[in-house]
C-alpha cells in the first residue's frame, strides 16, 4: 500500500477511490462526506491533493465540537 492510500492523520488504509489514480474517478465515499476544511488545512503540505482521510478520521473529526 503507497502514502496515497493511507489516512495522513491515522495511517489507516483511506479507501478513497482517487487514491494513487491518474485519471479522476466518478465516485468515492469523500465525494458525499462534509470534511471540514480546517481539518484539510492541519495537513502537512505534503500531503495536499495526494492523499485522503479514511473515513472514520472524516466522519469523527468534523463531528467533533469545535472548541471555542
């Protein structure tokens, strides 16, 4: 498994669908899950539009509480 198709937060597998592909997919869970862009923008530069969060450091991470 390459860097592209692991989560940069968790390590895990990210099952995303673009993942190491040349040519845009059609569809991918990512495509349907709301991910805060905050969490996009803690990433190292590095890892911009080269890899994905799983699913699960999606989904928990935006429904976490902002803390204000």
């Amino acid at each position: 498994m390459n860097d592209a198709e692991r989560c940069p937060r968790c390590g895990q597998p990210n099952r995303c669908a673009q993942a190491g592909q040349t040519q845009a997919v059609e569809d991918c869970w990512c495509f349907h899950t709301p991910i805060e862009r905050s969490l996009i923008d803690e990433l190292p530069a590095e890892h911009l539009d080269k890899t994905c969060l799983c699913p699960n450091c999606a989904r928990v991470l935006s429904s976490e509480p902002s803390a204000e």
